[in-house]
C-alpha cells in the first residue's frame, strides 16, 4: 500500500502532492514500483495534527480518487473516519476505506455498512492531537487484540461480513516505544484474530527512535527493515511510503516462504 498524502502538513511528505498533477505522478511512481493499493489521505493524522473541516477533505481527496481510477488500474484506498468522506469516495471508486478510528465517528459505520468496499480498522488510544501525551497499557497486545475483536463483532452486527474486514494495530497512536515494539514482536498474537493485517511502520517515530533520532529523510533503511519483521510476523499489507524498496526487500520474504513451503 503505497501512501499519496493529499495535506499541507502530513508528518513525512506533507505539501509535495497536495496539488492533482503531482499525486498523479506520485501514484503512477508507486504503482510503477510494485504498489497493490494506493491509500489517499486529506487530513493529518500525525501527533498534534489540526481537524480538517469536511468541504476541505472532500475537495483534497474526491478528485484524485477519481483521477487515479480514471488512469490506472489499481486499487484505491480512502484514509478517513468521516462518514461522508468515506460515502463520497467509494462512489468515485475507493474499493478500501481505511479508518483509524475503527467506525467510531457518527455515521461511519453505516456507510460502510451501505458500502461494498473493504475495510481496515485500527487501534488508536485517544485522538491525534493528543495521543501521545501519556498513553499507557496493562498489557498493549491484549488490549490492542481486545479493542479489534470489539469492533469486528460491532461490524458483524452492523450486517458487515466478515470477509470485508483487515485489522490494523495502530503502531504509534497512542502507543510508547516500547508499546510499539512490543506490538512487532507479538504481531502472530494479533493474527490470531484470523483477519488480515495491515501495518504502517513507515518513517515512523520509532523508526527514528531506534536510528538516534533520525530526522524523517534518513528513515527508509529502518523503515524497510520493520516492513522485513512485520512480513515475517504475518503482516498481510504494508502501507508504505518508500514503496520500491519494500518491494523488494518483501521479494527476498516471498523467496524464503516459497522455499519453507517445499521443505518436506
């Protein structure tokens, strides 16, 4: 999952693909790299970020959902928890809707209800802009497991199949260093919920925690090597933003499990 932030002020790339033409180019780049997924986001949601009224997300992220499946053949994901963002984008061709407040925004879940796109639910303690003030766990993999398996049961009683749904653990909403790893290291415990798993580790904080507070530009190598980690923990989606690299660190994860498979 490639990820094409339409905003002003998006933690890693924020300002370079606010206008049409250069998300187009940065979407064909990424598709041209080996992305499956396009992800489109119109509203930070980075630590500390600002609400954006709902006129100006719909007016970031309508037109270049609707450029993008006009011009390539790919899937195209809507980052947002806003009902009529996520009812508006679906109709121009979003066939994912990726929401890290898991439906819990008024209307959300009917719309996705209504809807027949896929869905992503993630794990978030708190809200953006003040998630990481002191968020703190008893036990983070089994209260992260515990909020999922919540909203996939809200889901299903929503009359939202099964099948429609990934799960996303939310690595840095709301979580420490620690919380985060953590989370990496336990990732086979949260597949056993039995949905697939979407992770976004990419040029993350913790990546830069772990380089000694490496600025965001130096974050690729690291971000790659957790991309590598979450593969092999049984991630099932990476949302990404240096997509050509993970790509094909995933192709050296693909040729191992191919070979484990014809072991006797």
């Amino acid at each position: 999952m490639g990820i094409l932030n339409v905003t002003p002020d998006s933690f890693s790339d924020g300002g370079r693909f606010h206008a049409l033409d250069a998300a187009l180019a940065q979407a064909e780049r990424m598709l041209e790299a080996g992305a499956a997924i396009i992800d489109v986001g119109g509203e930070s949601t980075r630590p500390g970020a600002a609400e954006v009224p709902l006129e100006e997300e719909l007016q970031r992220v309508i037109p270049v959902i609707e450029a993008i499946r006009s011009r390539f053949d790919t899937i195209v994901s809507i980052d947002t928890s806003k009902a009529e963002v996520m009812r508006q984008a679906v109709a121009v061709g979003a066939g994912l809707i990726n929401d890290v407040r898991a439906l819990r925004e008024p209307g959300a879940m009917q719309v996705a209800a209504e809807s027949s796109a896929a869905l992503c639910l993630m794990h978030m303690q708190g809200a953006p802009r003040t998630m990481q003030e002191r968020p703190r766990y008893r036990d983070v993999v089994a209260e992260v497991c515990e909020f999922l398996e919540d909203r996939v049961a809200q889901c299903e009683a929503a009359g939202i199949e099964r099948r429609r749904l990934m799960l996303d653990p939310g690595f840095g909403f709301g979580k420490t260093l620690e919380h985060n790893l953590t989370l990496l290291d336990q990732l086979p415990r949260l597949s056993g919920i039995g949905l697939p798993l979407l992770v976004g580790l990419s040029r993350k904080r913790m990546i830069g925690s772990l380089l000694g507070d490496r600025p965001v530009e130096g974050r690729v190598h690291g971000s790659v090597g957790a991309a590598v980690i979450a593969a092999l923990h049984g991630a099932r989606v990476l949302r990404v933003h240096d997509v050509a690299e993970t790509v094909d660190a995933l192709a050296i994860v693909a040729g191992l499990a191919a070979v484990q498979l014809e072991l006797p």
